[in-house]
C-alpha cells in the first residue's frame, strides 16, 4: 500500500516539478567544477544568487587548465565575449556597509562589469532589518539548476578526503583554511525550469526588471562525480519573512516538522547549526516515543563567525542539555568530523534524509533565523513506492557516514545490519584518538556541551540575536525565548543586564 505523499505545495513546498535527472554533489570540489562546465555550456541566461560571493575564486580544481579564465570574476568576463547572445545575472545579499561589494577583491569586477551590457549585478536589499539573503542557487538557460549551501566565495573548495594540510586549500592572497565539508544538488527539466521562476521573483523583487523565461535544451556535459538519483519528483520550500506587503512563507520549517514527525527509524542531518526551538520541539516529541527513530546530527565543532559563536553555538548548547532529558531511551547524538591529526572538519552542509523516504538538501540550517527569518531555498524528494529511490538514499547515507567515519561504505553497511542500529554502528566504527590526540583517519567526535556564562545562556534563550521572524526583532524580553511551550529551562536575566 503507498502512503500519500508528504510533499503539498502551498503547506511545506512552493513546487513539485518533475527533474528528468537529480543528483546530489559533496563538497565544493565536484560542484565548482560541475557550476564551471554549465556556464561554459550556457547559451541565453546564467543566474547566480547568494549570500556571499568573492570574484577572485577560482570555479574549479585550484589545478584546472582549459580555455578559461581561472578566477570567476574573469570567468564570467570570457563567457559573456566568446558568446554575445549570453546574459549573466548576479543576485546577491546587501547587508549594507558589510556588503561582499565592499571587499577590495570585487571592487574592479563591479566597475568592469557596470559598463558590460550581458552582466549584471543586484544587491538585494528587500528584507527587514537583520534578515540576510541566504539562497544559494544556479540556473544555466532555465535547463539546468544547482541548489545547495555552497556559495562562490572563499574557504569553501575542498575534497572530499577532507585532508589535513592540503597545500590546495589556498585563498586568493594566498593564505590557508581549513577542510571544510559542504553539499549541493543539480536537476535538469522542468524543474530546474521552476528554480528559473523562483531567480526571476526575487530579481524583480530587488529591484530587477520583469524577465521571461528563456528556451531550453540538454545541451550540457554530464557532472563528474556526482551521486545520481536519477528522474524524480522534486519539491522546492522556501523561506521569506513578511516584508511591505509580501507576507511570511515558512514552507521550511513546516517541511523540516513535517519530516522529522513522519521518521519510522533514523534521522540523519548535517547542519552548520542546531538552534532552532522548532525543529528541537518536533526531535523532543519523538524522542519520548519508545518506538520512535534514532537522530544522528552532524555539526561542526564550533561556529566560524562571532553571531554563530555567541547565539547557535550557545544554543545549541542549551538545546542539547534539553534533548538529554527528553531522551529517555538513548536514541539521540550529536558529532563533529575530524581529520587524521584532529582537525576540526567544518560543516556547512544543510541536508537531512528521512529513512529511505525522504531526502532534503538546500541553504537552511537549524536555526530560527531560517525557519522564518532570512531567505532561503531547499529542495526535497521523496522515494515512497520507488524501491530504486529507496536504495539511492540509503546508499546515500551510508556513503556519508562513511565519508565521516574514515571507512569504506561496505563497512558501514555491514555494521548497521549486525548492530541494527545506526548510532550503535558509528559508535563502533569511530576511531579512538590516541595520546598524541590523532586519530587513525578522519573519524567522528561526541559533541561535549561546553561551560556557558550567565550572558551567554541569556542571548541563547532569548533569541537576541536569532529571532524568528521580523516582528520578534522588537518583540519584549518576556514573551520571547528559546524555551518556549514544550522545552522548558529556568531563564534568569544575567546580572549585568538587569
């Protein structure tokens, strides 16, 4: 018997297009790489929107060669001359004085890029006060569209071998980062068509004129190293908070509730952030239930920015200590990926698969900021009668796990099946770390809740500086709170504050 789908736009999507081809690509190596080839396969329109940008980077391997610039920026430059009929649209976040314009690196691209009549640049502004444009999102020719959590800017390029000193890991001026861990998908067809739709709304909605869609066609290179799902149903959810007389769309989080409540035996998310009282609300409730599916949650070891530091990192400290005591039957972990010598794996991924059910990929994280408050874009399929389906998303799974844990699929694979339990299969494939703190190979760490002052406890639980919607910006203390209706913590105000 097939259940009846969980996918309804105008509840928790916008859309369900049919993409004739679907895949999902990890990490920045195989997406900058994939994002190079179809620009330089497009014929009428590239659209290109984010939440940061820096013209600099180089769109591929730091090693490729071919007949194109390395850096974007220049990129972008020779694609508009070789092809005169070709348009190029860059939509992308205005945050004001901290705008990504403002960075010495895109300055002579803006100028150079002003007097190009085939390129062209808008700031989106049209949010409220402290909202941000976070979509990351590609359309080639309304045929074939990217959508993820990887923007075109520096500290994203990595491999998936994660590896400790990589000399590749390069900024433009030459500096090194850190590994760092990311995901995005393609599709082609109708639904890359909808993603089309979706650019051409929010350029007119920053000011952009009204544009038509453009002709199609298949005329593109196959993507290397991509998992493949094959021809799909593909749902697109979005956040936008009310502004002027555009009201809230919260198809998110509806969709995060919605996936998390429909779970039989194993949730698994990665995330940049756990900080949503949403989603901790929708994961408490089926914690409680003795049958109810196991999470494993995968985050990074601490946020990269002062807002993720003070605000997620804090509540997700807080959030955490609540879930330890909703999980009576030992059905919750979070962890952290390091590399061989212990270095901290950033994840900035934003993708959950539900069993062998469900599967969502795109810019949201768990926090409230992308429930209701910034803008953002995800993609979701669902496998329900497809026993191909199914098998893709477990695969999928595991091949994640694996990647993780240091080990080869097969292994993680066969210990799921004797332990018939996903958490008792990563605690016993994870690697000990040894006396000189390495580790066999990249391997999982337990998340470790850390000491939190008074004020920090204080942002956290009230939402300072992760509020769920623009009307919560200028809400009273007193009605906000991080711990609202199920999750219960005692609030006191720090001393300093009173």
């Amino acid at each position: 018997m097939t259940s009846k789908p969980l996918l309804k736009p105008l509840e928790n999507c916008w859309r369900v297009e049919r993409a004739d081809e679907f895949a999902i690509l990890i990490d920045a190596d195989i997406y900058f790489a994939a994002a190079r080839s179809a620009m330089k396969a497009a014929k009428r329109s590239i659209f290109l929107v984010g939440w940061d940008f820096n013209a600099r980077v180089t769109l591929g391997h730091p090693d490729l060669h071919d007949e194109g610039p390395k850096g974007v920026g220049d990129f972008l430059l020779w694609l508009a001359k070789r092809n005169p009929d070709l348009q190029i649209r860059l939509l992308l976040w205005n945050p004001g004085v901290l705008s990504s314009w403002a960075k010495a690196a895109n300055v002579p691209y803006l100028l150079r890029w002003k007097w190009n009549r085939q390129i062209t640049v808008k700031l989106d502004g049209k949010h409220p006060v402290g909202s941000s444009h976070h979509q990351k999102i590609l359309v080639v020719d309304d045929s074939l569209a990217f959508c993820g959590g990887i923007d075109v800017t520096t500290d994203r390029w990595d491999t998936r071998g994660h590896l400790d000193d990589d000399p590749r890991r390069k900024r433009p001026d030459g500096t090194s980062y850190g590994p760092w861990h990311d995901a995005s998908s393609y599709c082609i067809g109708p639904a890359a068509r909808a993603l089309g739709d979706l650019c051409r709304e929010r350029w007119h909605l920053a000011g952009g004129e009204r544009l038509e869609p453009v002709q199609t066609h298949t005329d593109f290179p196959p993507v290397d190293g991509a998992i493949a799902l094959g021809d799909v149903d593909l749902a697109i959810s979005r956040t936008s908070p009310a502004f002027g007389n555009r009201e809230r769309v919260s198809e998110i989080e509806r969709l995060y509730i919605d996936m998390i409540m429909s779970a039989k035996k194993i949730v698994y998310a990665e995330s940049q952030y756990f900080a949503s009282r949403a989603v901790a609300q929708a994961i408490a409730k089926r914690l409680a239930e003795p049958d109810g599916p196991e999470f494993v949650i995968v985050n990074p070891v601490k946020s990269d920015n002062w807002l993720g530091a003070i605000a997620m990192d804090t509540a997700r400290a807080r959030l955490r200590e609540s879930m330890r005591r909703h999980d009576r039957y030992d059905r919750f972990r979070m962890y952290h990926p390091v590399t061989a010598k212990g270095e901290p794996i950033y994840v900035h991924s934003k993708l959950m698969i539900i069993d062998d059910e469900l599967m969502r990929v795109g810019s949201s994280n768990f926090n409230n900021r992308s429930m209701r408050f910034d803008n953002e874009c995800d993609v979701a399929v669902e496998a329900r009668a497809s026993e191909a389906l199914k098998t893709k998303l477990r695969n999928l799974r595991n091949d994640l796990l694996a990647e993780h844990l240091g080990v080869r699929v097969e292994e993680v694979l066969r210990t799921i099946e004797r332990r018939g339990s996903h958490i008792g299969a990563v605690e016993a494939l994870r690697h000990p770390e040894g006396a000189d703190g390495m580790f066999a190979s990249r391997t999982l760490v337990a998340y470790e809740t850390p000491e939190l002052t008074d004020m920090t406890k204080w942002l956290a639980d009230n939402e300072i500086l992760d509020p769920e919607g623009p009307e919560q910006v200028f809400e009273p203390i007193e009605r906000r709170g991080l711990f609202r209706d199920r999750l219960k913590l005692p609030v006191k105000r720090p001393e300093s504050l009173s």
